[in-house]
C-alpha cells in the first residue's frame, strides 16, 4: 500500500498535464490545476473497512491526499467535523432532514484549516521556504499558523476592514502582514507582483493545486458520516468556492472507487449575498463563466469574491449536480443567524447563516421537498465575527435586583 495514489495535475480547462513532485501554480492557459489520483488501482486497494480505527482527522483519507511522505504532514486535528442534526430548525423551515455540518470547532475556527493544512504540509514536501497569499481574513489567519507549525515563512495581504480577528491571528503567528485599502482583488494584485519580484510561492486561491484536496475531505466526511448514502442537498456558502469545488471532486472520486452509487449525487447550492453575487447572475443568466462584481459589500466577510478564478468549475459543478445558486440580503442572514442561536444553541458565522437562509428560501420555492435529506455547511464559528451581533443589555447597579427570564 501506498500512503497516496497521486498520480499528476491537469488542467480542467485545455487538459494539460503536469507532474506534482514539483512545484507548480496554474496550468499555462491561465486556468487552475486539479490532482488526478490512479484511482484504478486504489478501487482494488482500498475499501471503506480500511478506514476503521484510524485517527479522526482528515489524514484518515491519506490514500486520496496528495502527501506521499507521512513525516511532511503539518497537523492540528484538524476535520472529521460533527454533523448535527436540526431538531428544532427543521420543523421551523419545513425540512424534515436538516443537517449542519460544523467547521466552527476546527483549528482557527473555520474550514479553511482544511486546505491550509494539505497545501502547508504539500509545500513543505515541496521544499517551499516562503508563500504568499492575499485573504479577506480567515484563510490568511489559517495558512499563517500552519506555516508557522511547518517553519515556513509567509507573507499575507487582507483589506483593513477584514475581521480584527483574523488580523491578530496573522500577526501573532509572526506573519509578514499588511493592510490594504481596497478588497481582495486589490490585495491579489500586490501579492502578484511580490510573488514576481521575489519568487515566493503563490497560494492564491486555486493558484496552488492542493487547498482544493484539502477541502474536498468535507465531502469525504459527509459521504462516510451517512454511512456512504449521500444526501439530497448540499449547500455550500460561496466565495472563492473551492470549498464547493473540492466537495464536488470528493464525491467524483469515491464514485469511481464504488464507495458511492453512481445514480445519485447530492444537488449542490452555492449560496453568495447580495451585495456580492457574481455565481449567482451567472447561473440565472445559464453562463459557464461569471463577471467581476464592482463594488461588492456584504458582512459575511468569507464571501466577499468579486471575481473566482475557478468561476467555471463551481458552476459546472451546480449544472452537473442540478443544483442552483442563491443569494441573501445580510439582513436575512443576520436575522437567521440569530434564530439558529436561539432555537438550536449554534453561534454559526455570517456565512453559514446564509446558507440556512438559502435552505429555507428553496424550501418555500419547493426546490427543496420535505423528506429531503439536507446538509447545510456552516463554515466557521460565530465567535470570529463578534461585531456583527448588536446587543442592548441592562446594565445592573451592585445594589439592583434582576427579573427573571420568565417575567422579562
Ligand atoms: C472563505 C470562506 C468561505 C468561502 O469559501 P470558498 O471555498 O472560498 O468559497 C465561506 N465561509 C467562510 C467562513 C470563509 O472563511
Ligand atoms: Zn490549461
């Protein structure tokens, strides 16, 4: 047995191929590449059984990872997050099967200590001394600590109005961190040109080929937490959308290996805001490619992606799943974002409000029956936004008494 069966990259766009014991960023007509696996030979190898009794991280899927080397592996526990039932949300939205997967509990409080920890411990396979990467916050905070965990030094790029939190996390992971006045498409030109002059390794969003990896274990995971019965609906809150990329890709590839049936795929939702929705007008408009959104606002920071690099393969993912795409006012979210504390105890992030909303939204359209089996990713913890819940609490003098939540 092998530790992985990676086999080489290829371009999803013009099918060209590249070898991955090198480092490599796009393919050469500009569009990101994607590691094939020699899944034929891993269907003969590797059953579901073999998976029994191993750690409960992502690192449990290692044959379908692209480490060859166990020692490169830079890890915090990071994956097999819990997949929790709503039992008093699903009644309330008309969905009888509503599930949450939580990204909130993982290292740096949210999924993208997934693709950090897979593209980190790549690099360091690589040899790589010294990545680069501009962020709207999380994936900075994620790809600097993990850096830091492999000894690898970075240098990180985010808008000042990114949340404050992510920021300390940079800066106290020793990060060669800086602030620009502009969006994530402003800080991606900087990091472009550093990445020129200085010859750092660029791990823009889907510039690097195994974020994807690590974040198509989501898709693992909800396939093996069903027991290999896949569930109708997946939705998925959608930036850069690698997260729904790398789900995609996952359930491709545990259907060539016959974990999975090939006559049912889960519909994929790819949920955006309204003051960034750039998937969405391309899915309403039946295009393949999306269009830059000018000035794009929304307080689900993690969404704010004016323009995808992998636009195309988060589209052909929802056409080829017949899922769709839909978008949220921050209003919405926020308002759901505070029902899903109050009815379920979960203090999800502005993002994965959003995509409850979506769910509940497609549930008064119909596009979601009531027996469907649906499973909603709330990709981070609601601690790391705390400034977008307004509180007007009394203030009690050490004398006063208080009411009761009862008479209150
Ligand atoms: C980055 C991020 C997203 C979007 O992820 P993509 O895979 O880039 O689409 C969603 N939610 C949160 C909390 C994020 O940090
Ligand atoms: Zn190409």
């Amino acid at each position: 047995m092998k530790f992985s069966y990676i086999s080489h990259l290829y371009c999803p766009k013009c099918s060209n191929e590249y070898e991955s014991d090198t480092v490599q960023n796009l393919c050469e007509c500009g569009a990101p590449l994607l590691v094939k696996y020699d899944l034929n030979t891993l269907a003969d190898n590797w059953k579901p059984k073999d998976l029994e009794g191993r750690s409960n991280n992502l690192w449990r899927y290692h044959e379908l990872l692209p480490l060859t080397d166990d020692s490169n592996i830079v890890s915090m526990g990071e994956g097999m997050t819990p997949l929790i039932e709503m039992d008093s949300l699903n009644t309330h939205m008309g969905i009888n099967n509503l599930y949450m997967k939580d990204e909130g509990i993982i290292p740096t409080g949210t999924f993208k200590a997934r693709g950090a920890a897979v593209g980190v411990s790549k690099a360091k396979e690589l040899g790589v001394k010294e990545l680069a990467m501009p962020t709207n916050g999380n994936a900075g905070a994620a790809w600097s600590l993990y850096a830091a965990r492999a000894g690898i030094s970075s240098t990180i790029v985010m808008p000042v109005d990114a949340p404050k939190i992510t920021r300390n996390e940079c800066a106290i992971s020793g990060s060669n961190l800086y602030l620009v006045n502009g969006l994530i498409s402003d800080a991606g030109k900087i990091v472009g040109e550093a990445v020129k002059e200085h010859n750092l390794y660029d791990v823009s969003t889907l510039k690097e080929p195994y974020r994807i990896e690590g974040k198509k274990t989501m898709g693992l995971e909800i396939a093996e937490q069903f027991n290999w019965e896949v569930p109708d609906v997946i939705l998925y809150p959608t930036g850069g959308g690698v997260g729904l990329i790398g789900i995609y890709k996952a359930l491709k590839e545990l259907q060539e290996l016959g974990w999975i049936k090939k006559d049912k795929i889960p519909r994929l939702v790819a949920v955006q805001s309204e003051g960034c929705a750039p998937i969405v007008k391309a899915w309403e408009e039946g295009k393949t490619e999306s269009e830059f959104w000018n000035d794009s606002e929304t307080l689900a920071f993690g969404i704010n992606v004016p323009k995808a690099l992998g636009d195309f393969l988060v589209l052909n993912a929802i056409y080829e799943t017949e899922g769709c795409a839909v978008s949220v006012s921050d209003e919405a979210l926020l308002e759901e974002q505070k029902l899903i504390s109050q009815k379920e105890g979960l203090f999800v992030c502005p993002e994965g409000a959003a995509a409850f909303n979506a769910a509940r939204q497609l549930r008064n359209d119909g596009w979601i029956k009531e027996d469907e089996k649906v499973v909603v990713l709330n990709t981070g913890a609601g601690i790391k936004y705390p400034n977008t819940v307004s509180v007007d609490v009394p203030t009690l003098e050490p004398n006063e008494r208080l009411k009761p939540a009862a008479i209150k």
